[in-house]
C-alpha cells in the first residue's frame, strides 16, 4: 500500500508521485512518502543522523506487524538541487523517490 502525504507548502503533483510509485513498487509493500518542510527535515536529520542541517531525503523502515517504508522528502531542498541540475522539480521529486 502506498501512502503519500504532503505535510509542506510547496505543491506537490501527487496523482503523478501516486503513479509513478504504484508502477515502482509491488502493492504487498507499505511505502509512506511524507513531504515536509525545511525545519522538520533539520529535526529528523539531527535526531537520526546527527548531522545539524536539512537534507532532502530521509528513508526509515518501521518493523512491526509488518514493515512500513518510509521516505521523507523536503521539497524546498529538492527545487534546489532541481535548478543546480537543470531538473524540474517533479522529475528531482521522481528520482529522490527511486532512490529512497
């Protein structure tokens, strides 16, 4: 099951980040794609990695009953690297996901 959130204030195509990953991924896994700001990447960064600044992705597996992939994304990060590689910021979106 994949799950995408957008908790940040950049706009997200979310039907197509939907798409590409249904055709990414087997429907037996649980991906959750959560999009957050710039702060929240710093916490998760410090907390997990210790490592004081934003990065623009983040992946955790959570095991429990069964394994939930998560990948956070911070968008504002990832129109940076967009503009630096002459990207949009869609298809950075698409590659941080296949690498996540």
């Amino acid at each position: 099951m994949v799950k995408i959130i957008n908790q940040s204030t950049s706009e997200v195509n979310l039907k197509n980040i939907k798409s590409f990953v249904d055709r990414l991924v087997d429907n037996e896994i649980n991906i959750e794609i959560i999009f957050i700001e710039k702060k929240y990447s710093r916490e998760l960064n410090n907390r997990y990695r210790g490592i004081h600044s934003a990065t623009d992705i983040l992946t955790f597996t959570e095991k429990g009953k069964e394994y939930t992939h998560q990948i956070f994304i911070c968008p504002e990060i990832a129109q940076k690297n967009a503009l630096k590689y002459q990207n949009s910021l869609e298809k950075e979106l698409l590659m941080l996901i296949f690498h996540g």
